[in-house]
C-alpha cells in the first residue's frame, strides 16, 4: 500500500472510531476543517510511527506543522532521489 493510501486509511479509521465526520480528503483539505480534532492527529502520527517507521515531526530540528492535508501526506513521502 502506499504511503497516501496508508495515511487517508488511517484518518478514516481514526475518524471512525473517534466518532467524528470527516470530509472528503483531498490535499487541499484543510487539517483544521477535516473534521479530526488534535487527538485523532495524535493517535494517527502514533500509528504512522508504528506502520512507517518515521516521525518527522521529530525526525528533524526545523519545525513545520502541515496545513492540509496534501502537506500531511508529503511529511511521510520519500524525498525523490
């Protein structure tokens, strides 16, 4: 499964069991709008961790917070070689 795919399960597995509606991902989708509050992120960069391996929220000095949802998803993709 790629990492997208991996990540747009999650957060509607996340949504799911948290009980919050969450609207269509696209990666203009705004993490602030999607629906997810700050503990369905929480548990979702939690399991990314266990699945990918990787924090990059962690991994690195420089702090950036995603602000959609394509940013997200562009935090756990492979930098192209």
């Amino acid at each position: 499964m790629s990492t997208r795919l991996t990540i747009a399960s999650l957060f509607k597995q996340v949504a799911a069991e948290q009980g919050k509606p969450l609207l269509p991902l696209d990666d203009d989708l705004s993490l602030l709008e999607s629906g997810l509050d700050s503990l369905c992120f929480a548990i979702i960069v939690a399991r990314l961790e266990d699945e990918l391996g990787v924090d990059p929220f962690t991994a690195s000095d420089e702090v950036y917070f995603p602000v959609t949802f394509g940013d997200f998803v562009r935090l756990y993709e492979p930098l192209p070689a």
